[in-house]
C-alpha cells in the first residue's frame, strides 16, 4: 500500500525492483502534492525468489496533520504483464521481418500481390506500383488495369499461363509490360493458388519480379553468341574443305607423317563446326526464330532414313543398328529435317555409348493420339545423378569419357526443345551399365490411325 510504502517503507522498499524504486517513489510523491490519484505498476521479490508484477491504484487524501493517506488496492497483474510483454516482442521481432522482408522486395525488385476470383479485388504490394509505374496514392490495381499493360505481342502468352495456371494450380511466366510512359520492362509472374483450407473464398498470389535487366543481359549473350558463331562458320567451312581436299589425295599423295596430323585436323574442324551449328540452333530455338515446317510424315520412311545417314558412323564404333517393325501406315505431324535431326542425335548418343558389337535398337508403335518412338542401347547408361541434368545445355556425364566420344552436351538440349516446338515430348529411362531408352512423342496424324487398327 501507498501509505505503508511511505511510512513503513523499510519493509518493503527492499523487496521492490531496483529499476522500479525511483519511478515508484517518484510517483507517489506527485500523487502527494497534486492529491491526484495514484497508479502505478512495478515489480516486487516474491516469497519464492521470483518477480511478481503489481499494479497498484489508490486515491489521496489529505490529513488535517498536513500528511497523506491512500485509500487504494494492489493487484498481481504477472500473467497479463508477461502476455503483453511477450505480445510486444513478437510484434517488434514481426516489424523487423517485415522490413527486411521489404528492403529484400525493393532491392530485388519484387513485389507481391493477392488476388481475390470470387470478387475480382486485387491487392498490390508499393514495389509493383514501382515497376508497373504507377503512382501508390491515386491507382487503384485491377485485373483490368494489369491486363492492359501487358505487351500486346505477349499478351496470347499471357492469356495462355492463365489457362495452365486454372488446370495445375501454377502460374509461371516471363513477360513485357508496357509502363505508362512508354517503357518497356520485363517482367517474371510466379503465382499459386491458396489451399482452400487456408482461405474461404477463392485466392490468388503471387509475385511479380522486374528482370528487365536480366533479360537484356540475356539477348545481348544470345546476339553476342550468334554474331561470334556466323563470323567462325565461314572461315572454319573453307578450312574444313581445303584439309578433306587435301586429304582425299586428289591433289596429289600426301606423306604418311603429314597425313595424320592432317587427318587430325580434319576431324577436329568437323568437331568445331558441330559445336558451332548447335550453338546456333540452340540460340534460334531460344528465340524463337527457328522456323518449323509440319508436314505429314511417314514414321517407318524417317526412321529408314536416319538409320541409312548413321551407317557409316555405326561401322565406326563396330554396333548394329535394328529397325524394329513399324506400320507403314503410322504417320506424324512433324518438319521432317528437325525430327531427322531429333533422331539423329539420339542414335548416335546409343551408338557411342554402346560397347563393340552392340546392337542399337530404334522403333514406333503408336498410343492413343501419339506417336511413341524409341531407341534403345545397352550401353554405358546413366548415372541416376546426372538424369536430371541430362537435357540441360553442355550436360555431360564425365567429362573425360564424354569427350573421348566426341560430342557437345548440346545435343539433347536441341532435341528437346525441337520436339516441344512440334508438340512432342521427349523422355528416358536409364540403368547405369545396363543402357537406356529414349522416347519421342509426337501427334499422330489423325488420317493415318484409322489403317493401323
Ligand atoms: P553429347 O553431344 O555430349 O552427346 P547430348 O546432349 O546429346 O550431348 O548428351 C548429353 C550427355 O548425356 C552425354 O554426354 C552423355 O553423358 C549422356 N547421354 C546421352 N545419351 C546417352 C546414352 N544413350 N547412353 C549414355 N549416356 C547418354
């Protein structure tokens, strides 16, 4: 109590908090001279060697003797005290992620958005305002306001991610925007749809990352790539005629000493001028500037074909190559020189990492509105940690042993985006030192399932 703090305060003074003394004498005192009513909340030494909270509260009331009492009560407020106390450090520990949340947003150029289906309502975090160019205070964000900035030439992309996003629930895309200025950004759209458990109504989120830089980075590698190949393919195309002419003898015999490091040459010119091909196919696939001539083609003709043009290479590496039984009838939607391609590399892939005397095995058998064409090896396989890489561009397996076989690791990157820009697939199956399977799906020609039943 007041009163007894004040006149009997040897008792308890010992028992109240050092750092809660000064603050509660002091207050007493102004209660005293300004007879106004005290209040008060501080901490004592319980009986148990623990701190227990007190809030006290009591009116003053003058003495005729000039002194004061207090007519009051004291509570133990520890359970509420230590509630609010652990509510306001997590609150300080939220405010801090949250800035770092938003230093991390405005330095990567990220922002965050929330979409409500049921009520078309769009939320909009400050840093897409930032990128969008819009001004915070006087935008109202919407779905229209978002679809109008997106550049006209992405615009059937865009409308397309939606759609994937409505089937897989994921929606994930690069794109342009065009600011109200007259700019032109990129963007990169990750969004998700909320579990409904997580929320009532249908919701939207995601985020929204200006890459415009990356972007610009990108192309001007891409064009860097494209001018330094074309400016190697004309000068490497004549040394790699001259050494074949020479080496053919028709100019005249040439000595054994010189003939093999001529032969070396040779095969290394040939080497470089693959990898210069791939290098451009690879930056013309990516964008998307290889041009694609479908055609109805005949699976069991094409298969023929490519067995015919990798005969020599086969002999090379002593393997057999079998055509397995396909329909003459079975015929795909494809440009026929880019799945020769396709084929191509996948076979000689299996030849060269087949042993000796292996035999190599490519065939087609159709599946519901697909094609499914195989080829097979029981080669050297794959390591099931290299499988996911194995479509990535300049994935080898081992460097050493995939260089000794010749090569890029930019063939099966090609093929894949060959076949997905015919509307295939491409897959495998592997066992290390057992061999391997890969697969291209690609649209039956319709006209040709009803002869093949
Ligand atoms: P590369 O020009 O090196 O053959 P690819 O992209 O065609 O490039 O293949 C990438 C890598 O995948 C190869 O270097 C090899 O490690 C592995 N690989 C591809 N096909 C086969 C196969 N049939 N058997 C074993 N490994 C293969």
């Amino acid at each position: 109590m007041p009163e007894q703090v004040k006149h009997d305060a040897s008792l308890i003074l010992d028992k109240i908090h050092p750092q809660d003394l000064p603050g509660l004498l002091d207050s007493i005192n102004k209660s005293a001279a300004t007879l106004s009513n005290w209040q008060y909340q501080y901490r004592v030494l319980n009986s148990t060697g623990g701190l227990t909270w007190l809030s006290g509260h009591a009116a003053p009331e003058r003495m005729p003797d000039g002194s004061t009492l207090w007519h009051g009560y004291l509570e133990d407020i520890t359970n509420t005290k230590q509630y609010y106390l652990e509510l306001e450090r997590v609150n300080k520990a939220l405010k801090l992620s949250q800035e770092r949340l938003d230093t991390a947003s405005e330095n990567a150029l990220i922002g965050f958005w929330q979409a409500s289906l049921d009520t078309g309502e769009l939320w909009w975090s400050s840093v897409i305002y930032q990128i969008f160019g819009f001004e915070e205070a006087t935008t109202t964000p919407s779905v229209a306001l978002f679809k109008n900035a997106v550049h006209p030439d992405d615009r059937d992309m865009v409308i397309q991610s939606e759609k994937v996003a409505q089937e897989t629930g994921l929606n994930d895309v690069v794109h342009r925007i065009i600011r109200p200025d007259g700019t032109i950004r990129w963007v990169h759209e990750l969004a998700r749809m909320l579990p409904v458990s997580d929320s009532a109504v249908a919701t939207l989120i995601g985020s929204v990352q200006d890459v415009t830089e990356r972007m610009q980075l990108q192309q001007l590698k891409s064009e860097f790539i494209s001018t330094v190949s074309h400016e190697l393919r004309t000068p490497l195309t004549s040394i790699k005629g001259a050494l074949g002419l020479v080496n053919s003898g028709k100019l005249g015999q040439v000595p054994e000493k010189m003939f093999n490091l001529l032969t070396v040459a040779h095969s290394n010119s040939e080497r470089l001028s693959h990898l210069i091909d791939d290098l451009l196919d690879i930056e013309k696939l990516a964008a998307g500037k290889m041009s694609f001539d479908l055609q109805v083609v005949s699976v069991q003709k094409e298969l023929q074909h490519a067995i015919r043009n990798l005969q020599p290479y086969a002999k090379q590496f002593a393997v057999i190559m079998q055509l397995q039984l396909v329909p003459s009838a079975l015929c795909i939607k494809a440009d026929a020189s880019r799945l020769q391609q396709v084929l191509t590399n996948l076979l000689s892939n299996a030849i060269k990492f087949s042993s000796h005397g292996a035999t190599v095995t490519i065939g087609a058998k159709h599946e519901a509105d697909k094609v499914n064409i195989e080829v097979t090896d029981n080669g050297l396989g794959i390591a099931p940690e290299f499988q996911p890489r194995v479509f990535e561009r300049f994935a080898q397996a081992d460097g050493s042993s995939s260089r000794q076989r010749g090569g890029t690791g930019l063939g099966l990157a090609i093929c894949k985006e060959l076949v997905e820009q015919m509307g295939g697939s491409i897959g495998f199956r592997s066992v290390l030192q057992q061999g391997s399977t890969f697969f291209v799906s690609l649209p039956l020609h319709q006209d040709s399932s009803g002869q093949l039943e």
